[in-house]
C-alpha cells in the first residue's frame, strides 16, 4: 500500500477532511514525500523513526551539541571528549526479526539512518552513498560468514580495497564527507597516524577527491610491507605519505601537537580519519547486527537468545559499536581480543588503565596501540552517561564485566592458533584475527563454553601478513594484485629523527591550503582578469562573461 492510500492512522493524523486534505498538500513536495514514506514504513514495521537529525554530545559534556555532519568532521568535541549519539534508538523484537531478513549492506542503510537524520541526508541519496562505498568490495554480499568445524564461525570483514576490515567504515565515512564538502564547496586537509590498515584504507576511501588531501604518517620498519607499499604506491595528488622514523605512538606526536593549535586548524579546515571518528564507530555497528542474525540458532524464543561476539582490537573502535549496539537491545555479550599490547585486558579484567612504559612489537601489529581512545565512549555508555563521574566511571566499568570480557594473546598462541584453525580447516588465519580464534578454542578445549553461539570477527586477510604465516609454518597465499604492488612506483617523505616532525606538517599543511585557494574558481577568474587587462583585453573579447556563466554556481 503506498502512503497516499494509506489510513490517516498511519500519518499520525485524525481522520478529520480538513486535517486529511491539509495532509496531501503538504505531501505534494517529493522531498515530503520521500521522508514521510520512509517514516510510515518504519512505523508499520516497528522501528525507529530517522525523519529528525540526531543529536550529538561530549562524553565530557561541556560541549555544545552537534548534529552528524559537526561530528564527521569535527573528530575531538572541544573539550577533549568524544561524541556520543544524544540518545540511542531501541529497537523492539519486531524490528530485530525484520533487521535479521536484511543484507549486510541493508543494515548499514538502516543505522546509518538512524543515526544521520533524513533531514542532513534524505534517504534516496543515503542509499546511493552506501551503495557507492561498496561498490569496490571483492565479496558480492559486502563481508562474509564461514562457518567451519565444532562451531567456529567466521565473520570476514576484509573484502575491501585493502583487505582489512577498516575499508567498511572509511569507504561509507569518506562518500559522507565528500557529499556535505560538495554542497558547501569547501575543502579538508586529513591527518592520519597509522600503525598500518587505517592508512592504507584512508587512502583508498579519498584518493583522487577535489575536496580532500589526505596527509598519512607510517611507521618505517614496524608495520607489513605489503601495508607500506599499499600507502605508498599510490600516487594521486591529493595523497601524501610520510615514512616515519619511530613507532605509532612516536609518530602520533607531532599530529597532537598540531590538534593542538586550534586556529591553525580552523584555518586549514584540519580533520582526522582514525578510530575516534563517530561515521567510523557508526558504521561498524553493523558487524554486530549481522554477526548476531547469521549466528542466533532462532528468534523463536522469549528471550531472544544471546550470541558472543569475540571483538579483536587495538583502539577500541570496533568494541565501542558493540556496545552501543547492546544499548540499542541487541542481546550480544562481547569478548575484547588483544595481543600482549593489553591495556584493554588490562582494564576489563583489573580496572587497571594504566600506559605501559613501551609498545610491544607484535605479529598482530594494527594492534599494538597503548592508548585506545574509544575506551572513553565505552566508559561513558557503561556508566548510563554520566559525564561528570571521572572516578565512577572505572568502579562502573568493573561492576559491568558481564557486559564485556578480555582475552590477551601472546605471539606464540597466535602462531598455534592460525596453525590449528589450517589443519583442522584448511582456513588461513591473520594474526588479528587469530586474537579472537584462540579465545574459541581456549574456550572449547576447556569445555567452559557456555552453550551459546559465538562468532569471530576476523578484521583482516591473511595475505597482507606473509611473514606472520610463515613465522606459523604455513605458506602464504598471495593474489597478484598484492604481488604487483612491489613493481610500482612509490611515493614517500622521509621524517627522520633529528627533523623537525612538526614543522614539516605544518608546512604541508600551509602549501596543499594555498595550492587548494589558487585552484578555486574565483582565484582562477582573478587570475584570468589580471592577466587579460595586462595585456590590454577587453571583458567581452576575453570570453570572461563565458567563463563567469559555466563557474557561477562555484563563485557563489
């Protein structure tokens, strides 16, 4: 039934005529149209309504609200917290048992709208973006479910560009962003540090854009070299990788201090693209959804029943979304992998959050960060939101362990562990991934498993850690679109130790900002104006009127 013969009931409205023709009126316009039918579809299925802009606070709360578009580009909330959803949409049963009969690309549509607001991003155009984000993803069905033996499921979330599971959020993340800087006509510098798949996937999601020049620092020597030639051979313009002498944590220094400097930001238009961005969390929500509906045994019963989702991770990004799907009343329970980096470990077992003197190199080594910034949301969803308990805030996260448990995995259990899940599977694990396997057996051989089903977020492909398979034993399977990447040019600026890491940012920084204002259509008519009147031509002979036609959309 369409919504103009739909009963009055369903547009809220009495069925008075007067009310009823004032009604048809005002759906006339398509764009009313369009978000009334999309409202009256989530109510008759019983879902939360995404017509009105979601709002957004600090974890912090001593920041103004922002709506999505201020928080995709805003990273840090001016007090240093990070953004948070204003409230969370609760889905009841009925909308679940619908959300389980949806494509994984679907429930991206779904949250995203959600979470978005049809009034920033108006449906039509919300579905295009995802559908353009993924339109580069090797798997058909976005990512992948491999159900193996004594109850090992799989969740493959590395179909992307760069095989890692950080192309799911960054692709959706960057389509957004280049959709609010088109219709505003305005242009970002992005600053990444990575420790090796965020870079990389970064890359990927903006290369070639008008609107964004993307600015990658890597760790020389400590990260993959098929995830350093990932970075470095591409060589759009827009792109510009730093290699850099030291560690992730090293490298993040000079990034924070120019964060630091807010009318240097503001003035070139600065964003970051790691984990703490909102888009990125928001969009990896939908691992849990599709996790829990490949995996539950039935929705038959009351309760719904549970499923463990085993989360390997470094910066607490993909935890994060697990728990706030939780909050939304998904019936999951969470299980953080990490490697012997275990701050996180550390916390849930202990509420011990303190840094270690030094990273840990490891075979897992997206992973090895110290300092996991999603830790705050996740302190601030646990605590019921309350953003002025500091202290109670870590007493509440150890009274909630039930809602989140750990596991840290040394290299010699990832190692076993990618070597039994082969033997017994003939399936090639990566060391991250490998993380959250070794939960599965530990808990399988001890025969504690608690009878519920449980999935494995595999977060990237086992052909970018050739070294880590072969530290394991097996022998690397590597496609040759990964092979070809040795025979490419490359494109890399040393920061060496004794330079100056900050300046040579800010430096960056200043030149792509000036190269971005000589490109713009106005400096260009400037240009064109100075030089026709030097050389003594007139307005109209010049084809200036022409010109001024074909950019006066731009010039506004």
């Amino acid at each position: 039934m369409s919504l103009l013969h739909a009963p009055s009931s369903a547009l809220g409205r009495s069925s008075s005529p007067a009310l009823l023709t004032n009604s048809l009126l005002w759906l006339r316009d398509s764009r009313a149209v369009r978000v009334a039918h999309w409202t009256w579809v989530a109510r008759r299925l019983g879902a939360p309504t995404a017509s009105r802009i979601m709002w957004y606070t600090s974890t912090r709360g001593m920041a103004p609200r922002v709506n999505f578009e201020g928080a995709l580009f805003s990273g840090y909330a001016p007090d240093g917290g990070l953004y948070v959803p204003e409230e969370f949409p609760q889905l009841d049963r009925e909308t679940l048992c619908h959300w389980s009969t949806l494509s994984y690309r679907s429930l991206v549509k779904e949250l995203c709208a959600l979470f978005i607001g049809l009034e920033l991003i108006p449906r039509h155009d919300l579905n295009d973006l995802i559908d353009q984000a993924f339109s580069r993803f090797r798997h058909r069905d976005v990512v992948h479910l491999c159900k193996l033996r004594n109850g090992l499921n799989i969740l493959e979330l590395w179909h992307g560009v760069t095989y890692a599971f950080k192309d799911l959020s960054l692709s959706c993340t960057a389509q957004f962003m280049q959709y609010f800087l088109q219709k505003k006509k305005k242009h970002v510098t992005i600053v990444v540090g990575t420790a090796g798949d965020t870079g990389s996937a970064a890359i990927e999601s903006v290369q070639g854009s008008k609107n964004m020049d993307i600015i990658v620092l890597l760790p020389k020597g400590h990260c993959t070299k098929i995830q350093e030639l990932q970075m470095t051979t591409v060589l759009k313009e827009n792109v510009h990788v730093f290699g850099v002498e030291g560690n992730s944590d090293e490298l993040d220094e000079p990034i924070k201090a120019i964060f630091a400097d807010v009318p240097f930001v503001q003035r070139h238009n600065l964003m970051s693209l790691n984990s703490i961005n909102w888009s990125r969390v928001l969009v990896q929500m939908a691992h849990h959804f599709f996790a829990y509906f490949q995996c539950v045994p039935s929705l038959d019963t009351h309760p719904l029943p549970a499923v463990e989702v085993v989360v390997p991770t470094g910066a607490g990004g993909n935890l994060a979304a697990g728990c706030i799907a939780q909050k939304m009343g998904l019936p999951i329970c969470l299980v953080v992998a990490v490697n012997r980096n275990d701050i996180i470990h550390r916390t849930v077992q202990k509420g011990d959050f303190s840094l270690c003197e030094v990273v840990k190199p490891t075979l897992a080594s997206a992973m090895d960060i110290q300092v996991p910034y999603n830790m705050e949301r996740i302190f601030w969803l646990l605590s019921d939101s309350d953003s002025r308990a500091t202290r109670a805030l870590m007493e509440q996260f150890e009274r909630t362990q039930k809602a989140v448990t750990s596991e840290s995995v040394s290299d010699e259990a990832i190692t076993r562990t990618m070597g039994r899940c082969w033997e017994e599977n003939q399936y090639l694990l990566c060391p991250h991934s490998a993380t959250a396997v070794n939960y599965h057996y530990q808990q399988t051989d001890s025969g504690q498993s608690s009878g519920i089903s449980r999935c494995c977020l595999a977060s990237a492909s086992a052909v970018k850690f050739p070294e880590a398979v072969q530290a394991a034993g097996l022998t690397p399977q590597t496609p040759a679109e990964i092979l070809a990447l040795e025979h490419k040019e490359t494109r890399c600026i040393p920061m060496r130790r004794g330079d100056d890491w900050t300046q040579m940012l800010r430096d960056t920084i200043e030149g792509l900002s000036q190269r971005w204002k000589e490109d713009s259509p106005l400096s260009q008519l400037v240009s064109l104006l100075l030089e026709k009147a030097t050389a003594g031509v007139s307005w109209e002979s010049a084809h200036l009127p022409l010109f001024c036609e074909g950019k006066s959309e731009q010039l506004e």
